[in-house]
C-alpha cells in the first residue's frame, strides 16, 4: 500500500515552493548590484561606440570605464537648452514620455517625426579632453515600422559635423529596416553635417544610393533597400531631434561656448 497522502504530496509542494522561492530571491538581491552594473557599462559601451571612441568587439568594463572619463553626462532641459540640476538617473528617455509632468506633448505641426511626446530634461554627453569640448553626444529616438529605436548621435563641436551614430535598441527585420545596425553603413553618417547654412537640420537618407554628383550630398546617407519605412523613420527623426523643438536651444548654446 502506497504511503502517500494528499497532506504529505501538500506538504512536499509547499516546502518545495518556499526554498525555491527563497533561493529565486535571494539571487535576485545579491545580483542586484552586478546587473545594475553591467547595464551601466552597456550604456557607456553604446555611447562610446557610437561615437566612435572605441572600436566594435570585446571592450572589458575597465576599457569601457577608461574611455568613459572624458565624457561628462548633463541633463539639459530641451526648451531652453540649459544645463538642469538633474542628474543622468532622474531622467529616462524611454519612460519619461509616459508621464504628463516629465514630459510634452509634440505639437502636430512640429511633430515630423510621429513620437507625440517629448520628455521635458534629457541627459546629453559632453566629450572633453582638459578641459576643451571635443564633441557632444545626443540621444536619439525614431519609429521604424515595428519598433521605436533607440541611439545616439555623436557631433562635433560646431554641432553640425557628424562623429558617429548608432542604435543600440531596435526590433526592425533583419535585412530590411534591421540595416540601421550595418557598420559600413553607419560609416556613411561620418564626416556628414547635419544642418544648412541657416541651421536648418536638413540631414536625410537618400531613397537609393547618393552619388557624387548628387546636390548636397553631404547632408545625405543611402537609404536603407527595402526599408522605406524605416529610412523615413530615421530622417524625420534625426531632423526632429536637431529642430528647435528638440535639441536646437541647447545646440545653439555649445556654438556659443557656453558648455
Ligand atoms: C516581412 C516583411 C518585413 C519588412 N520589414 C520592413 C522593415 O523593417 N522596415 C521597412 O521600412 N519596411 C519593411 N518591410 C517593407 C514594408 O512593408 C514596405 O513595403 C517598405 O517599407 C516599402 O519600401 P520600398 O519602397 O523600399 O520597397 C517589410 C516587409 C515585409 C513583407
């Protein structure tokens, strides 16, 4: 005759359950502080690289941190381009848009780029080196067509001339849209400038390829085949983004020297 009852099988479940419950959050709280450090060192990697202050391929955290110390993280507030006394961790580019009270409605006459809101304060990254400004880091947000992509713009001190881009978050299709991630294209992006001589953000991917021959050619990247969507999502963004409805109040006073 078996000696199981339903008490003991009862019994053998819950005691189960709270060890490995126990077990669950306890290497939650002991690998807090790992993950929240390896996430760090994730956005300091994008950063860089997008920027092009370090190289595609196995960077250790101490490499990372390294490069890392010429570069000042500030939260500017984007109507007036001011530096705020926020700090990097009070704002957050994905969330922030979600609340009324950190963030703006995007008029529709201005909103080219479809996000519908702004956050009010974004923390921007200033590259120096002894104290000269070498380059100023944005973070960009742009819908494709199944995601919103996340990146950064690297320009240099005449905020026109562009040092590097990159996402590091998208879920556009591989091949397609998903060629936002391709290095020889993002190659492209450098050396581009960003705005007109009246500092209009006129910066755009061609539909097709851009040729020598083509009129303002350094304002252009190849679009990306396939992807039209996608391309489009970028230029408006890009142009939104360096609007003065984004970070053209801040822009014009790094031109003044005022950073
Ligand atoms: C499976 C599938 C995936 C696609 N992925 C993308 C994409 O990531 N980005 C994009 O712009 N268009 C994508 N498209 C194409 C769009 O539906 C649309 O046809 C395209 O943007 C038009 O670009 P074209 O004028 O260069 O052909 C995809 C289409 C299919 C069938």
């Amino acid at each position: 005759m078996s000696s199981e009852t339903p008490t003991k099988t009862v019994t053998v479940a819950l005691i189960l359950c709270v060890v490995f419950s126990f077990l669950v959050s306890t290497t939650a709280v002991v690998l807090k502080d790992k993950i929240s450090y390896n996430q760090e060192i994730d956005l300091k990697k994008n950063i860089l690289l997008a920027a092009g202050l370090i190289e595609k391929g196995s960077v250790s955290a101490k490499q990372v941190e390294e490069a890392f110390k010429k570069v000042e993280p500030i939260v500017v507030d984007l109507e007036s381009g001011e530096k705020t006394s926020l700090s990097p961790e009070d704002v957050n580019i994905k969330t922030d848009v979600k609340f009324s009270d950190k963030s703006t409605a995007i008029e529709p006459s201005n909103d080219v780029a479809g996000l519908g809101r702004r956050p009010k304060n974004a923390t921007v990254y200033l590259v120096k080196e002894e104290g000269a400004l070498q380059g100023v880091i944005l973070p960009i947000v742009s819908k494709g067509l199944w995601s919103t992509m996340y990146g950064f713009l690297a320009l240099a001190p005449d905020t026109k001339t562009v040092k590097g881009f990159g996402y590091y978050e998208q879920g556009e299709t591989p091949g397609l849209g998903g060629e936002v991630d391709n290095p020889s294209w993002k190659n492209q992006w450098v050396g581009k400038e960003i705005f007109n001589t009246e500092w209009e953000p006129v910066f755009k991917l061609k539909k097709g390829s851009v040729s020598s021959s083509d009129e303002g050619k350094e304002h252009m990247v190849d679009g990306l085949s396939g992807a039209t969507i996608t391309s489009e999502g970028v230029t408006t963004s890009i142009q939104y983004w360096l609007s003065q409805n984004g970070f053209g109040p801040f822009l014009t006073k790094i031109r003044n020297g005022e950073y």
